[in-house]
C-alpha cells in the first residue's frame, strides 16, 4: 500500500513537474501584476488573503503534487486532490494546507489542518471555480517554512452564483 | 443544517495501517451571492468546519468557505494505532452541528 502511494506521487510529481513548472516558476506575483498568462486577474480578496497566510515566509515551488482537470466542464463540482511530499514525523510535518482560488468571489475555499497521525499529507475535496483561474495551494511546514503550487483550470461553465 | 452525513472507512484495517477515510455530507452550501427570482439575496448558508476525532483525539479538522462544492467531500489520511471509534462533527454558520460515527474494525 504505501509502495502504491509512493507511485501516485511521484507520477503526479512529474507531471507537475514536466506540465506545471514552466506555468508555475513565473513568480506568482509578476503574473499577477499583468503578464499576458493570466487570462483572469488575481482578485485583491486573494491578494490580501495569499499575503496574509504567506506572513513573513517565503514560499517554496514544489513538493505538493495538486490533482486537478485542466478544464472543468462544470464549475460548481471540480475535484481536487492535493498531495504533500512530507516524512509527516513529529520533526517535520505539515501543519496546514491552504486552497485558495485567485478568481471566486471568495478566495478562500479551504484550510485543512494536519498532524504526524495521519502520516500522508493527502487531502480529497470538490471546490467551486467561477471562471478559468488559478489556483494555488500553500502548505505549511512544522519548521515554519512555506510550499506553493499553482494549477491553472479552465472552466467551461463557471460556478453558479459563487 | 446538514443531513445524511456518512464516513466510509476501508473494510479491514491492520493495527498500523494507514487509511484514507472518506466523508460527505448532504448540504446546500450556498455561497450568499445568488439571488432568488425576485431579486433578493440568498444568505449564506454553509458548513464552515470539519472536525475527525478518533477515540476522543483530534486526528483531522478543516474550516471550509463557499468555494467548497455543494454536499461537501472530503477525504484524509490516519494511521490507525488500534480499534476505535471516528466521530466526525460537522457545524454550519448558524452554529448547529452534526455527528456520525464509525467503527474502525481492525483485524
């Protein structure tokens, strides 16, 4: 079984790796700040929200595999499954994961709490996207250190009245 | 408030093992942006936190907004140290809550 998990990451790792990286290694910020990728600004609720769970860390590309379509036919049920790469032992462990979406009307769409007990940091959800967006998962680390992804999703259909 | 509110859980489970548990709930979520026919807003109405205590012992909690889809799912992972019980505890805004519980059988 964890041979199994271990495979999944990994391949999901890669994918981020050969698929996302490129998206992603153009700081977030610059992105934000008008570059002809970002087809859907950053909302200034994401804006404060990022720089408010950021705080003073600077976070870290890579290590959290984010499984998410690159088109969601329907915005009001998109499945997410984000993996964290952490040993989860009471030395270093992930102690938060952050969903947050850079176009909804709420840019918050989750935090999950985590502990060594659950020895995988891996989490399931179905989030909400209102239009083609991207977005990012920030994970906290027991050290204080920050990871961060991002996944651009195109949506057909956006979330209804989100 | 919520309603149905079901854990699934694998069925064996080794002293030790690391388990996915998986769990939905039937509920509304809704954002308190859309408007009915008549124009007037729908308030806001969702569960905002997810708590997973296994034996009495906090192993999961998660605080949701309205960017989590409607009858929200979620799934975690948990070593199981031995048989127990998980009691999940789901509270919307108004403060009501709901619980189920499960067996963790372990072989």
């Amino acid at each position: 079984m964890p041979d199994r998990i271990a495979i999944s990451i990994l391949s999901r790792r890669t994918f981020v790796a050969s698929g996302v990286a490129a998206f992603t290694m153009t700081p977030l910020i610059a992105r934000a700040d008008g570059s002809p990728k970002a087809t859907s600004e950053p909302s200034q609720e994401f804006k404060d929200v990022f720089a408010k769970l950021v705080g003073a860390a600077t976070p870290v590309d890579g290590r959290i595999a984010v499984d998410l379509p690159e088109t969601a036919d329907n915005g009001n049920f998109v499945p997410i499954t984000i993996a964290v790469d952490s040993p989860m032992t009471e030395a270093d462990h992930v102690t938060a994961i952050h969903l947050l979406s850079t176009a909804n009307p709420h840019a918050h769409v989750a935090t999950f709490h985590l502990s060594p007990v659950n020895a995988i940091a891996r989490v399931q959800s179905r989030m909400r996207l209102a239009k083609t967006q991207d977005v990012i998962v920030l994970a906290t680390l027991s050290g204080g250190d920050m990871l961060i992804s991002t996944t651009r999703v195109q949506v057909a259909i956006g979330g209804c009245g989100i | 408030m919520g309603r149905n509110p079901r854990i699934k859980l694998p069925d064996t489970i080794k002293a030790g093992e690391v388990i996915e548990v998986k769990t939905v709930i039937t509920h509304v979520m809704e954002t308190g942006n859309r408007h009915d026919k008549n124009g007037q807003r729908i308030p806001r109405d969702i569960i905002n936190t997810f708590i997973a205590k296994f034996e009495g012992h906090e192993v999961f909690r998660a605080e949701f907004g309205p960017g989590i889809s409607a009858n929200p799912y979620l799934a975690f992972e948990m070593r199981v140290p031995g048989p127990g019980t998980m009691e999940i505890t789901w509270i919307d805004d108004h403060g009501a809550s709901i619980t189920a519980t499960a067996p963790v059988n372990v072989a």
